[in-house]
C-alpha cells in the first residue's frame, strides 16, 4: 500500500488528483450533453429525418406531436426544433424539472405547452401533464407520427394512477416507500408500471395506430431500456406477479398506502402490453445518448493525459458500501503495475435509508456523496482519489452533483470539527464535503446519463 507523501508536498499530490478527477468528469459532462447527441445520431434533410436505421418522411404525415419528458426534456426539445428548422411545424407536450419548465415563456420552444413535473415525487404538475398527454394521444390517427423525447426522471414527472381506486396522493406515498425501499432501479420501475396509466408501454397503447418514435437518453443500462422512464412507450417484460414479489421480498407491504395494499392484496394489478401487442407495430426506438458515451468521453480524457485506464461497471446497481469495497480493490490491484491509474465506473448505486430514521431526521446528500464518503474512510492517509457524481447536476437532496475525496479527506475534515462516521449515519454527506470545499457542484444539466465514478491512483 502506496502511503501519503508526509507536509505541504503530499498536500500538493492531493490537490492535483482532486483537480484532475474533476476534470475528467466535467469533460465527460461537456461531451454528453443533448445538443451534441441530436447532433450526431440525428440527421434531417429535405424532409426526411434519419433516426438510426429508421428514415421518416416528415411531410407525409398530417400531425406531428412531440411528447418529451425526464430531466432532458427541454433541452430535447430545443435541440430538434434546432435540427428540423422552422419549416417543420411541431408541437407537444414538455414535462420538466422545474429548473427548465419554470423558465419565463421566452425561454420555452414555440408550441409547446410546459409542466413542472416533480422528482424524485410526482407532483401535482406531473397529474396534469399526464392527463393533457392522453387526451392529445387519443386525438391522433394512423397519419400522425409522435415524437417521444425521453430521459431520466421522466418517471415521476408524468404520472396518473391505473386505477381510480388509487387516489393520487397514494401514488405519490408509493413512489417515496420506493425510493428508499434499498431496492434496484428495474425492480422499482416494474412496481411503478403496473400501478400506472401511462407507464410500461401503456402511453404507446393511447396514441395507436399512429406512427410512433422514441428518441431516447438513456440513464438505465444498455440491456434494459424499457426502464427509462418506466418505459411508457416500450413493451413491458415485467409482469403483475414479479412485483407482488417483489413487494414480499423488500418487505413493503405493510409501509404502501391502503389503497394500494388492497390492490395489491387480491392481485388486482392489470397486465402492462408485452412485446406482441399490436400497438407496437408501428413503433421504434432509438438511444442517441446512454452512461456509455460519457464514460467513453472519460477514457479520452484520461488517456491524453497518460493514465492506465480501466471501466469497470460490475457494480451497477449494487449496495453503495460493497460498491466502494470492491472498486478500491480493484484500484489498488491496478496501482501494482501502473503509476498513474484511472479506474471509470458508470451507472447507479442503491442507498438504503435506516428505518430508524424519519424523513425529518434524513440529512441532505444522495447515493454519490454517500459512497464518496464511505470511501474517504476506506483511503485515509494513501494516494487514492475518488469522484461520484450524477450527469444530471443534482444528488439526491442536495444541490451538489456528487463529490470528491481523496486521503486527506478525514484529517482535514478533524480540523474542521467534523465528524465523518456521524454524516455517513445520518445520510448528511452534503454539509461535510461543502465544508471541505469538495462538493461537485454544476447545477442542473439539462440532461441525465446516469452516474460517473471516477477512482485515481498514483
């Protein structure tokens, strides 16, 4: 084990490894962002849009309507109305954070009517978005093409119950046992389908027969598309007796709102359309934008600047605390045979929130400063930096994307009076690495690819 150089030079060593992990992560942030996406993966001219392998003759179709939503929606729409031009007449449907559907309406696309859908909750605003995209859906005939500009977060900005059994204030409670049930992404988003109208596919079943596209910016893994945004366009694998076990296996039950403990109760969940359904006869889908293109633009980065690189994304979905075990071995075997080492990781890690605690008694943080600050406790005193930070800006509920630590972290933070161990318990990872000045902060994005987890070593 490779130990800490001793005064102001090893403070210097540190400095630099903390600079360079930033780096690497906001040139991957600069190199995935929407605008360059649409740039490169779609292709418009005289009249005809090429998305992938799929070429569309615009003016043959007597409606366009564009659907976008997630925390890209924006931007998304932006970016076509700036590859089509104005000769294409469009208009939709945005449902966004608030951060871009709250701008003044100069800043919205022309056309286009604006919600400020919630997340990581669904909100009042995500209802209404959600009715308004199935009355507009259900106007559309075999001559009319949707567009569906999809990404992350799109889950909780467009929701309506299933059932009218469910009132939706028991949908939002949903969603929050959820969210800190511990349970992966897929296997939340197979609850979310079935207990909603418009997700796993079932806003693909209100816009047939219309020709449908799905343009999508993935923060889901490569093989499992259909969970970005809970797949509202895409045929649904899941089914309504993996999520009653799902619902046995986190021990949920007993925490969901009456209305939906009852329905889940007497198996009352109504199965989502599947891949043979005849409302997808007419649809497509295409990523221009996934976790994978960000970590590439990382490894570019690293390489110019003469690291030994690996990707390591063994540990999507996994526990954060094994996660930061396993990577830093990982690092540290690397560091063997390699001076400078960059270990890139994509994908998301899962927080657990202790039962103990309230949601008044959680701090503020998310998945990416907690695992960056678990880690600080696992490096102290080596040559080992570690970055985790989302693409979208924000970390759970705080305004950092992530954070940095390195093996100075726990010695600088004494000297502030902080306690690590006590910010870890109390999922307040935010305040301590503000403190310490290594919070990650670039506001909110625009877009969402997932998370990068940058490990250097030297």
């Amino acid at each position: 084990m490779k130990a800490l150089e001793d005064g102001a030079g090893g403070e210097c060593v540190q400095r630099e490894m903390r600079d360079t992990a930033r780096d690497i992560f906001l040139h991957a942030l600069e190199e995935c962002s929407v605008e360059r996406a649409f740039g490169r993966r779609l292709h418009y001219e005289r009249g005809l849009l090429q998305v992938g392998d799929d070429l569309y003759d615009l003016g043959t179709f007597s409606r366009i309507f564009v659907v976008s939503i997630g925390k890209a929606a924006h931007a998304s729409v932006e970016s076509l109305r700036n590859k089509l031009g104005a000769g294409v007449e469009l208009n939709g449907i945005v449902s966004a954070p608030a951060f871009s559907a709250g701008q003044e309406t100069a800043g919205q696309v022309y056309g286009f009517r604006y919600f400020e859908g919630g997340h990581p909750l669904p909100n009042h605003e995500s209802l209404l978005a959600a009715e308004a995209i199935l009355r507009a859906l259900d106007s559309l005939n075999s001559h009319s093409l949707v567009l569906y500009l999809l990404s992350g977060g799109g889950s909780a900005m467009v929701e309506k119950p299933v059932s009218d059994e469910i009132p939706f204030d028991d949908l939002v409670e949903t969603y929050r046992v959820l969210v800190h049930s511990g349970a992966p992404i897929a296997q939340i988003n197979t609850v979310r389908k079935h207990l909603s109208a418009v997700k796993g596919g079932r806003m693909a079943m209100a816009a047939a027969p219309a020709h449908q596209l799905s343009i999508l910016i993935s923060d889901v893994p490569e093989n499992a598309l259909d969970s970005l945004a809970s797949g509202p366009t895409m045929p649904d694998n899941s089914t309504a007796e993996q999520c009653d076990e799902i619902v046995e296996r986190f021990e949920l039950l007993a925490r969901l709102p009456r209305s939906v403990r009852e329905l889940l109760r007497r198996h009352g969940l109504e199965e989502t359309p599947k891949p043979d359904d005849p409302v997808f006869e007419r649809s497509r889908w295409w990523p221009v934008l996934s976790n994978a293109g960000a970590l590439q633009a990382a490894v570019e980065w690293a390489a110019r600047h003469g690291f030994a690189i690996q990707i390591d994304n063994s540990c999507d979905d996994w526990d954060y605390v094994r996660a930061g075990d396993y990577l830093l071995g990982r690092a540290r075997e690397l560091r063997k045979g390699c001076s400078r080492v960059c270990l890139i990781s994509g994908g998301e890690l899962t927080v657990t929130v202790d039962g103990a605690l309230n949601v008044t008694q959680v701090g503020r943080g998310g998945r990416n400063q907690q695992f960056a600050l678990y880690c600080a406790q696992r490096i102290a005193g080596e040559d080992i930096c570690v970055l985790s930070a989302g693409t979208d800006g924000i970390d759970g509920n705080s305004p950092a994307a992530g954070a940095v630590a390195d093996g100075t972290t726990l010695a600088r933070a004494a000297e502030k009076g902080l306690s690590a161990e006590a910010a870890l318990e109390g999922f307040d990872a935010y305040p301590f690495f503000k403190a310490l000045g290594d919070s990650v902060v670039t506001g909110a994005t625009g877009t969402n690819v997932r998370d990068v987890r940058v490990l250097l070593a030297w």
